[in-house]
C-alpha cells in the first residue's frame, strides 16, 4: 500500500546520516529561508523541517494529478462523483457511472477512514520521535498557503478548486534540447522514412519486469511493422531478440525524443509525466497501463480519441499489433491529440513560470492569507452542512409534532360537543 511505503521510506531517510547532518546543520546555523517547499501527501512527516527553521509559510506540491488529501489541506470541497477517488480509473471531466461513482464514495470513505485512524497518527508518532517539541501535524499544516498540483484543465477537466490550489500540470514538458548523435541517426526521416515508434515505461514501471510471454509478443509485433523502434529497456537479456528494425537502450530522453517530428506512436505505461510530454508535443499513444493514475489517462486518453489501450498481462502478439498499427495509421488519434496539445500550449504562462510566481508571492504576502478557504475555520460538520440538517429536521420533527398534538386536540375537542348535543337529544 501507497501508505505504508511512504511510512517505511520515509523512516529509511529519517535513520541516515544525511538526514542527521541536515538536522545538525539547520539547528546550528539557523539559516534564513522565506518559504518551505513539502512534497504532500506521503511526505507529511518532513514537515517537523519547517518547524526546525521557524515555521514558514509553506507551499505544498505534488507530482500526483490532484490527490484528495490537497484538498482537504487546501479546504477545497470535494465530490466524489466529480472528481473521482484514485484508483476509480477515470479523472476530473469524465462522466462517472453509477458503479463508478459508487466505488469511488467507498474508496474515499475507506481510505478517509485509514487515513484519519492510522497513517496521521503515525505520521505524528515520526514528528514526535525525530523533531522534539514539535507539534502534530493538524497543527503544523496551518503553515500551508498554497499547493502546486500537477494538473491540466485539457487532460485532467475543470475541477471546483479553491484559489489557493494552483494547476501547474505540465513544467517538465519544454522544448526539446538537441538530441545525442547516434539516436538522431537512427530515427531521421532517411534512416526511417516511414517513421519510428518510441517505448518507454518512464522511471516507476521497468520494461524489463514484463513477463517473458508479453516481452515476446511485443517483439513479434515490432518485427511486422515498417516503422524504426527506439525502446527504453533496461536489462540485456532480450538483445539477441531484437528484429533489425528495434534499438533498446536503457535510459533515452524521452521529451527530446517526443518532439522529433518523425515520430508516429508513443507505446506508454500512461503515467502523468509521460502522458504530459506525449501531449505537449502531440503524439498518440498507444498504452500500457499498470497501476494508480496510469488507468484513469487510459481511460480519458481513450474517450477523447488520443490513444488506444492493451492489457499488459494479457497482451498477444496480434493484439498489440493490431492496436499499435491502428494508432500509427489512423489520423484521427494525431487530430485529436493535436487539439489537445493546443489547448495544453495555450496558456499565458508557462506552468513553470505560474508556479515561481506564485512561490514568490507566497513569500512577499507571508503566507498569502488572502488565499486561505474559509472551510479551514469550519469544523468538518459545519463544511458538510450537518449542524444545518440537523435544525432543519428537528424544525420539520417539531412542527410535525405541533400539527399532530393540534389536530388530536381538535378531533378530542370536536368529539367532546357531538357526544354533548347526543346527550342533549
């Protein structure tokens, strides 16, 4: 689980010298810093740093698409059936089914549920452990004046978000830097003149852990086609595979390599950056996903016509082939993508640019104050609206009452005077 890997690797880091030579450090020259940059959710407990140095006004920043722990940070509202819960396989801007928008109110409530009873108070416990005197983090988190999450409006929808969250999808995504000789020679148009298709599983999911059944049906698959191959891999055990037209190699700059105007698919295991980079320089994509938000780009990559999907574990040759040539010969998926990549470019700032700015401001207001949610003063029951429910049913409960007691005392009444005028007669 996401938890406890950030629990584990997180007390790894706590535990070595590093870290103790930076505690030692800030303790004893008491640098001066403007603000306090966290890595938020799954980093919480690094915020005893910022109590070492004075409590300054912080900004929170994520490479995950918009995590509903931001926005409970930030006090934006959040709706399942708008945005859905990761791991639902769908983001902000797709119509949610029943079913999904169900799962997605279970997930939140389960994970709530985990997160509030067990992962927080852990987080404490490390806070308490490794910076003394420190308080908890409900506490500590009131330093946050802004959080930068990396989301589009043109990949990820528009999203009710306070001021104080800012959409900074997207800051890797840049012009292409020249790329290396010999990978040049390999992919111009006069080496492959009908193209080249690139794959890359980005850092998090290795190409060389594919099991040995899938690794050879995509090789079978990139034997038929016309188009070069360049491949992020990162083992040996498949060179004496490789068909003529496959180069492997273990590490490739993927942002200069989307950019070559030669390229006609980006075989990917749909993860955020990649699929940022793909539609920065509009490419299709043909995905692979594996895990977390990888399901739901594929899912949205799909509806809007920019990319096809193939299950990695169940992937045969014929299906990958059948799927990749359909991307690289298809001209409405490089349309599409067009039209996303156009909305993606069509900022008045670059996303790096959007979040110095924002930065600095941070620091020249003290914390930006005038950003924070006023649902951050409200107790959860107030933000829900519950404390209201509550009067209202109790008003409706009690003019009920006042209705029933009246009538009752009207029949009795109305009953008294017939039984009186039977006795007269």
């Amino acid at each position: 689980m996401l938890y406890e890997f950030s629990r584990d690797s997180t007390n790894i880091v706590f535990e070595s010298k590093a870290f103790a030579d930076l505690l030692k450090h800030l303790k004893q020259k008491k640098p001066d810093f403007d603000v306090f940059v966290l890595d938020f959710p799954m980093q919480e407990a690094f915020i005893g740093l910022n109590y070492v140095i004075g409590r300054k006004p912080m900004v929170a920043m994520t490479a995950y698409n918009l995590p509903v722990e931001v926005l409970t940070l930030m006090g934006s509202p959040y709706f399942p059936s708008l945005l859905p819960y990761s791991g639902v396989g769908a983001h902000g801007g797709d119509p949610l089914t029943f079913t999904e928008r169900l799962y997605s109110v279970c997930r939140w409530i389960g994970f709530t549920t985990y997160i509030n009873w067990v992962y927080r108070p852990d987080v404490d416990k490390m806070i308490a452990e490794n910076f003394p005197g420190a308080p908890p983090l409900a506490e500590l988190e009131k330093d946050v004046a802004i959080s930068l999450v990396n989301t589009n409006p043109a990949l990820h929808g528009a999203m009710p978000l306070v001021p104080s969250i800012v959409e900074v999808g997207g800051m890797q995504a840049r012009p292409p830097k020249p790329l290396p000789a010999d990978i040049l020679e390999w992919i111009n148009e006069k080496a492959a003149p009908h193209g080249f298709v690139f794959m890359s599983f980005g850092t998090n999911v290795r190409a060389a852990s594919l099991n040995k059944g899938s690794r050879d049906a995509i090789l079978r698959a990139f034997a038929r086609i016309k188009q070069r191959v360049l491949w992020k891999y990162e083992d040996d055990d498949i060179l004496d595979k490789l068909p003529p037209n496959v180069r492997v190699s273990k590490w490739l700059p993927q942002n200069d390599i989307l950019a070559h105007p030669n390229i006609r698919c980006f075989v990917s295991h749909n993860g955020g950056l990649s699929t940022q980079e793909a539609s920065y320089h509009g490419v299709p994509i043909l995905g692979m996903p594996f895990f977390a938000d990888q399901l739901g780009y594929a899912k949205k990559g799909e509806r809007i016509g920019i990319s096809r999907t193939v299950i990695y574990r169940t992937a045969t040759e014929e299906a990958f082939y059948e799927a990749l040539t359909d991307v690289i010969n298809n001209p409405k998926y490089r349309a599409n993508m067009k039209v996303v990549q156009n909305a993606v470019r069509d900022q008045k700032e670059t996303p790096v640019e959007r979040a110095a700015w924002y930065v600095e401001m941070v620091a020249r207001t003290g914390g930006a104050p005038h950003l924070r949610s006023p649902a951050l003063r409200l107790r959860w029951y107030e933000v829900w609206m519950l404390d209201i429910l509550a009067a209202a049913a109790l008003a409706v409960g009690l003019a009920l009452w006042l209705v029933r007691r009246l009538l009752g005392a009207l029949c009795s009444s109305g009953g008294a005077r017939r039984r009186t005028k039977a006795k007269a007669h």
